[in-house]
C-alpha cells in the first residue's frame, strides 16, 4: 500500500516550545517529502508572520498554505479555514452561505489551493458542495499538542471516502501511519 502524503503543520507555538527558529524548522523538515505546508501562527503580529512567510516561501519549495489569515493569502499558496473562520468571512463580506463564501474566494483568488477542516460526517457532506482543493478531517489520535474533542480513531477511513475532496488527516498523526481513503497525513510535533 502506498503511504499517505506529508503535509507539514508549521505551528509557531510549537516552534517556540522546541526552541525552533523558522530557519531551523526548515533544516528539520527538509529530509521528508512534504507536499503542502501550513503555517499557522495565533501569536505574532501580521508583520512577523508576513516574514516569517516569505522566508519559509524563501527556503522551501513546498506549496505554502496559511491558516486563517486571510490577508496573508497573498504570500502563500493558499487558504485553510476552520469551521469558525469560514462563518467569520460569510459575516464580514455578507455572504449567503459557505458556499456563496468559497465561490467568491475562489473569484477573488483564482490560483489559490482552499482547504476547510471538517470533524464528522455532516460537515465532510457540507464541503462536498463546496469548491474545495482538500478538506481536513480529524482529529485522529489525540495529542498533547491540541486540546481536542472528538477522537475518531479508526472511523476516519470510513469519512474519508464520503469526501469527494482530497482528505488531509489531522491530530495525532504519524509519518508511519497509512490510513485509507487519505491523501495526506497531516503532521506537527511528529517532524520536530
């Protein structure tokens, strides 16, 4: 069976907790074959993460995606939204609806990779009407990294293939794992 691809979570709060500059981070990570990578960062100012972007954008030449930020996009890639932060962006430019909402993104940014974190099977049927590139299904495992509610062990496999998306596993994965029906493993503390 063929192994699940590497899409690297770049958390600056776990940077921190390693001791690791962005620089560092990008010698750890340069070993492994990693087909996106997320930066996501709930600390620094938009200064330091516009930086701190252009140096991973710099120093890799890894599809670079940021979370939540969406006047960051410009310096990446592209997007992925939380449940939250999706109904954050149909508040602020008065959309209908999420689909309404990725459409308009999509116009606005017509080259940009959009990916949506779901957690069950009515979220995961929601964004099979919307004009994803992947979603993000967890959490996995659990893991000392994220406070998280709802573990979904083996049943992801059986998510996974209600998506019509590519599916990114979040939350307690491992670069050994191959889990069915997943496009990517996404991994954090696992690369450090």
């Amino acid at each position: 069976m063929l192994r699940n691809k590497i899409y690297a979570l770049c958390d600056i709060e776990l940077l921190k907790q390693y001791n690791l500059s962005i620089k560092q981070y990008i010698n750890q990570i340069s070993n492994y074959n990693i087909v996106l990578l997320q930066y996501r960062d709930k600390i620094n100012h938009l200064t330091i993460q516009k930086q701190n972007l252009q140096i991973l954008k710099m120093y890799t030449n890894i599809k670079l995606i940021i979370n939540d930020k969406i006047e960051l996009l410009e310096y990446a890639d592209g997007l992925h939204l939380g449940q939250e932060d999706i109904e954050n962006l149909i508040n602020i430019y008065g959309l209908k609806n999420k689909e309404f909402t990725i459409k308009f993104l999509k116009k606005k940014y017509p080259n940009k990779i959009f990916g949506l974190s779901t957690h069950n099977e009515m979220e995961i049927l929601e964004a099979n009407k919307l004009d994803l590139d992947y979603i993000g299904l967890g959490a996995y495992r659990d893991t000392n990294t994220k406070s998280i509610k709802n573990i979904l062990g083996d049943n992801i496999s059986y998510l996974a293939k209600i998506s019509k998306h590519p599916v990114g596993a979040i939350g307690g994965v491992r670069l050994d794992d191959t889990i069915d029906n997943v496009t990517y493993n996404v991994i954090g503390s696992g690369l450090l």
